[in-house]
C-alpha cells in the first residue's frame, strides 16, 4: 500500500514531463480500530513500502503528517522547480497523433475481487463461480506490480519523443481521464480509442459478473477507476511506435491505443474495443 501510494502520488508530476522530484512530504492517515499490536506491524511495512519507492524514484522524503482516522489512508504531495523546458504541457495534440498507454487497465476489479474472496461477500458468492481463488490471486499480484511501478521510465521517453500532451490515468478511468486531456487542447481534437489493454481474463469476466447480477464496473466502457494508473500520453505515429519499443526493450509495457482525430475536445472509446490480455 506504501509503494502504491507513493507511485500514485509522483505521477501526477510526471505526467506533466517532470522527471526529477525535488521533495515530497508523506500523509498517513492511521485507522481507529487498529489495535497496538496491528499498528506495531501495519504502520511500519506502509512506510518502508513508500520510502523504498522514493527511494527507487531518487526523491527524499522531508516530512509530513500522520493523523487518527477512522480508515487507513496514505498518501503524500510532491513537487519540483522546473525550467519550461523540464515541463511538457498537455496541450499540443494534434490530428494524426496516437494515443499510448502505459499500464494495462482492471485495477479496481483486481482488489475488489481479492477483497470480496478474503471477506466471503455476497459479491463473492457469486464471482466465485466464475473465477478460482488461484487466478483471482494472481490477477491480484499482476494489478500490485503495475501499480507499484513507476511511470519515471514513460516520463523521461516523453522528452525523448517529443510527447504534444499526457495525463495520467486514476480515479476517473480511461474515459474520463481522455476526455479531461481531451478538453484541454489547443486544437480541435477528438480523442478516439479503439484498444484496451486489460488484466488477463477481466474483460469476459466483467461480462459473466453484470450477466450473473453482481457490480458492473464498466470497465469495457473506460469508466473503472484505476489506482496508480499508466500515463496516456499523445505522440506523432513515428513517435508513438518508437516510444512503445523504447518502452518494451526496458522491460515496461506500452500499447498504441487510439487516435486523435479532428473533432470537438472529447474522448470516445469504441463499442467494439480490440481487447488486449495483459499478464506480468
């Protein structure tokens, strides 16, 4: 939970082309109901987990704060001085450009299947006939190293291929975070999306769990929220095929998603997405 925190909480920065992180300052947020015991093992391994990706990152952490809460929360803030020329600004899409991501998607779906398993949920009454414990296990493992892998690596090619705009993808899922970056060009785009990369298995099974009547988490439709996401970023076709290669040969993911076509500033996803399996 530390690593992901911390991956979660430097992207935005990187997002932006940002690659050397001056500071950051680490928010814990410690739960109520922990007793002593718990916290003398919790507290400690959430820690070391951001520290270590700081660390992994070259970022020092300077301080803080730490809270009683009634839920476990971590988090933190970063920041960075920057010349202009450190910074890519998200703006500059173009028609003609490609759209690639860099992680796959199915998060949200990973830890919520792995949460129903251990607490026996109603939901998991249900999923449990459509997916073993083995495999929601390793889905599991599989969205916890995407989500604790940095988007450094995806920052610094940014510059390299001369990204026109990026974002990073989180809360609002593939569809909302495309059409917030959609908005903010200076041109008249749209952003066109035609391929998902999804955690193995997650795409049919998404279909099985709304059929058998448990939670749609639209994950085909790009609205499934994503925790410490892949960055999408808009590059020129050229661009864009050697940034995926450049990626992949440095042991990263990365996939040619979409299209930016002219338009009206907004993002659409395929009804009929190309669906890509991802394992790790």
């Amino acid at each position: 939970m530390g690593k992901v925190a911390c991956a979660n909480v430097l992207s935005d920065l990187y997002a932006m082309g940002v690659c050397e992180v001056d500071n950051m300052l680490l928010l814990l947020g410690i739960a109520k109901e922990l007793s002593h015991a718990q916290r003398k093992v919790v507290i400690p391994l959430m820690l070391e987990g951001f520290r270590d990706l700081a660390r992994e990152a070259g970022v020092t952490i300077n301080g803080g704060q730490t809270v009683v809460n009634p839920w476990m929360i971590i988090g933190g803030v970063a920041t960075s001085v920057c010349t202009s020329k450190e910074i890519l600004l998200p703006n500059k899409a173009v028609s003609g450009d490609k759209l690639v991501l860099t992680k796959p998607l199915g998060t949200q779906v990973a830890v919520n299947l792995h949460q129903w398993m251990n607490l026996s949920t109603p939901s998991w009454q249900i999923a449990k006939d459509l997916i073993s414990p083995d495999d929601v296990i390793s889905r599991y493992n599989d969205a916890t190293i995407s989500m604790t892998t940095l988007n450094l690596a995806a920052a610094k090619l940014m510059h390299v291929h001369g990204a026109h705009a990026a974002t990073d993808v989180t809360g609002f899922g593939l569809l909302g975070h495309s059409r917030n970056l959609a908005e903010f060009q200076t041109a008249d785009v749209d952003f066109s999306i035609h391929t998902l990369p999804i955690l193995a298995g997650f795409a049919e099974l998404c279909k099985e769990l709304v059929a058998a009547g448990a939670r749609n988490f639209k994950l085909l439709e790009g609205l499934s929220s994503e925790t410490s996401g892949g960055l999408l970023v808009c590059l020129s076709a050229d661009a864009a095929e050697k940034f995926v290669e450049d990626m992949k040969s440095g042991g990263g993911k990365a996939w040619i998603i979409g299209d930016v076509i002219p338009g009206t500033k907004t993002s659409r996803i395929s009804p009929t997405p190309e669906i890509i399996e991802v394992k790790y």
